[in-house]
C-alpha cells in the first residue's frame, strides 16, 4: 500500500498547456545553468536550464505525447547530434536528448528546467562559462565547459 509520503514525480508543461507530462522521477540527477551559445540561442536568454532524468519511463514517446511534439536535431561539439523536442502549438522546447557519435543516445533526458512544476533549482551548477554574458558570483559552482564527471 503506498503511502501519502512517497514524493512524486513533477509536472512539466509547456507555455501553452497542450503539452503535459509527469517528469521519470520525482527529482532530477542533477539541475544545469548551462551558458553556452547554443543555450542562449534556444532559450532566447543568457542561459538555459536543465533538470537532468533518466531517459526510462520518457523514452519510447507515449503516442498521447508524440503527436504533440515535434524533434529538431543539431550536431554536438563532439560529434555527436542532440535531439530537441519542443510543443507544435507554442514552440516551448520541453526536452533534449543527446546521442554519441555512434548514433546511441544517453541514458539521460535533459528536461528544460522553466517547463517543470516545483522543480527546485537550488544546488544547480553553472556550466560552458566561457561564453557567459553575465557576471557569476564567484562562490556559485562553475566549469568551463562541463564537470569532469561528463567528460
């Protein structure tokens, strides 16, 4: 029997609302304030956010999501392309996914962080600062491109 304390998984929604899923876990791995170019292009702004999920339990789409996403790909810095999945009524980037040069995707989900309900941004880390273009505090958790740990 399941009990009132068990945490859930988190909404994610695009702006629009026609777009609407529960997030594979109910806590992300890790939360990203990525800096980099492509970042600020695609989030119109001087970074994105991304809450980092496993792939399981949003990979294979459900055909009540499929229809209402389309996929834009692009390549990667290593080789590799990145699949981003956004809402075909307003255009809200939900999602991106990352496969190797090989063609085999990452065991991860990258959902952007201003589509999730209640996502707790704190203990996020700064990540590609060297194409910031604004100031971080130098106490915040910074890299210049990526963790050691995704190297």
């Amino acid at each position: 029997m399941a009990t009132t304390d068990e945490a859930q998984p988190l909404t994610v929604r695009c702006q629009c609302g026609r777009v609407s899923f529960p997030t594979p876990t109910p806590a992300p791995m890790k939360v990203y304030f990525c800096h980099c170019t492509e970042c600020q292009k695609q989030s119109s702004s001087a970074f994105g956010t991304s809450a980092i999920f496993p792939a399981e339990g949003l990979f294979p789409l459900s055909p009540e999501l499929e229809p209402k996403i389309k996929k834009y790909t692009r390549n990667t810095e290593k080789g590799g392309k990145m699949d981003c999945y956004f809402c075909t009524g307003c255009g809200s980037r939900l999602f991106h996914r990352i496969l190797g040069p090989d063609g085999v995707p990452r065991p991860t989900v990258s959902i952007k962080g201003g589509c999730i309900d209640g996502l707790d941004w704190s203990g996020g880390c700064h990540i590609y600062v060297r194409s910031a273009v604004i100031k971080i505090p130098d106490e915040w958790e910074t890299y210049e491109t990526v963790p050691p740990s995704l190297l």
